[in-house]
C-alpha cells in the first residue's frame, strides 16, 4: 500500500493544488464548527430571558440585550429597543435590518466551500485526463496485447488518483457544506419567532401608553367674570 507522500508524487500536477483545497476547506470547516459550537448552547435561555424581562419592563429588557450582544440573536434583539420609543413600524425595520446582517454574517465561509466542492471534481479529473495522455503517448500500435503494456496500464491506474482525491474532498466539503445551511435555516426561523414576539410584545405596549383613554389634556384656564359695566348719565338709555 502506497504512502500518502507516494500518492501525493504519483497523482500528478494538480495534487498541489487539490492539496491547497483541501487546506482551505478544512480550515473553514473548523472555524464555522467553533463559531455554531459558541451560539447553538446559548441562544435559546437569550431569547427567553430577554422575552420574559420584557413583559414586565422593557428598560431590563434593553439592558439584557445589550449584555448579550456578543451573540448573534442578543444584538438582533438589541437592535430595536436601543432606539429611543421607536414607532411599531420603525420597530419591525429595525429587526428586519438586524437579521438579514446576522444571516450574512453566518453564511461567511460558504462561497469558499462552495469554490472546493465545484473545483475539486474538476482539478481531479484533470489530473486524470494530463496522467492517461503520458500514458498513452508511449503505447504503440503493434505492442498491444504483449508484455510491455503492462506498465501503460500501472501508469493509467496511477493517473486515476488525482480524480479519487478530488471526489473525496469535495465529498466531503459537501457534508459540511449541507450541515452549515441547516444550521443558517434554522437561525433564520429562531430568529423570525424571536422578532415577532418581541414585536408584538412592543405593539401591545405602544398601543397601552398611546391608547386615547391614557391622554390626559392641558386643563383649561378657568372663565373669568364678565366685565362690569360702568353706567353713567351719558350712557344712560333714554325711555
């Protein structure tokens, strides 16, 4: 069984790149690992603390949020309730513009596993196709069927292991690949149900101090006497 520097020497040209790729992908797939290890255990007692303190008072709320703005769903929540008595419309905005950039930001490294898993296949079986036209080029017609094709047919199986190593990364990217999306589908409904509650919460609290009972207008000044009428002889009514 060949080594690993074996196989690296006898898959030919694109093995140093395929190399490269495989770095690249298991480098992002640890980073993305430890950054859904540090948010999956917390998010759910984040957004139930904050819920419940804002049912009672919303500035305990706010100051929460804002000690949770480390994670991702604590400065979704924060983004609204550090404005100043937003309207409800203003609100919702605030936490639409908050989740599309927390989305974003945990769809990072994605465009760098899509580019392996779409490049791999690709480096592999040109590896392949570079190895099988060595190959050939010293095979000669009268030589077929005889003894000194033997190592035609070594070189062609050799020539197939940079399109193994090829399919086994991008196999493998692919996996993780899939398992961050599910991840990101699943934070974008934690923090939809999250954003409506915390809304509606807000709406009901808009609407109880904003209710017209709860108006209390400036009291009016109260009447003041008529004038006295002075009547002398010159005003006098004649009869």
């Amino acid at each position: 069984m060949m080594s690993v520097a074996e196989l690296f020497e006898k898959g030919g040209l694109t093995m140093g790149p395929l190399l490269f790729l495989s770095v690249l992908a298991l480098s992002t797939i640890i980073e993305r690992l430890w950054f859904w290890a540090t948010i999956l255990t917390k998010e759910k007692e984040i957004i139930e603390q904050i819920l419940e303190a804002a049912r009672e008072e919303w500035n305990t709320a706010t100051e929460m949020a804002r000690r949770a703005s480390n994670q991702p769903i604590g400065r979704f929540l924060y983004s609204p309730l550090r404005l100043p008595n937003p309207d409800p419309e203003v609100f919702r905005l605030a936490l639409e513009a908050s989740a599309d950039e927390e989305i974003a930001s945990m769809r990072r490294g994605e465009k760098a596993l899509e580019a392996v898993i779409a490049l791999s296949p690709l480096l592999g079986l040109l590896g392949t196709v570079l190895g099988l036209i060595n190959s050939l080029r010293e095979i000669r017609i009268g030589d077929l069927g005889t003894a000194s094709t033997a190592g035609v047919t070594l070189g062609i199986g050799e020539a197939l292991i940079s399109t193994a190593a090829g399919l086994l990364i991008a196999i493998a990217t692919v996996a993780f690949y899939r398992l961050f999306q599910g991840f990101v589908f699943s934070q974008a409904k934690l923090f939809r149900r999250a954003g409506s509650e915390l809304e509606l919460l807000y709406r009901q609290y808009w609407s109880a101090i904003h209710r017209p009972g709860n108006y209390r207008p400036k009291p009016l000044d109260p009447p003041r006497p008529p004038a006295e009428v002075k009547v002398d002889g010159s005003d006098a009514p004649e009869y």
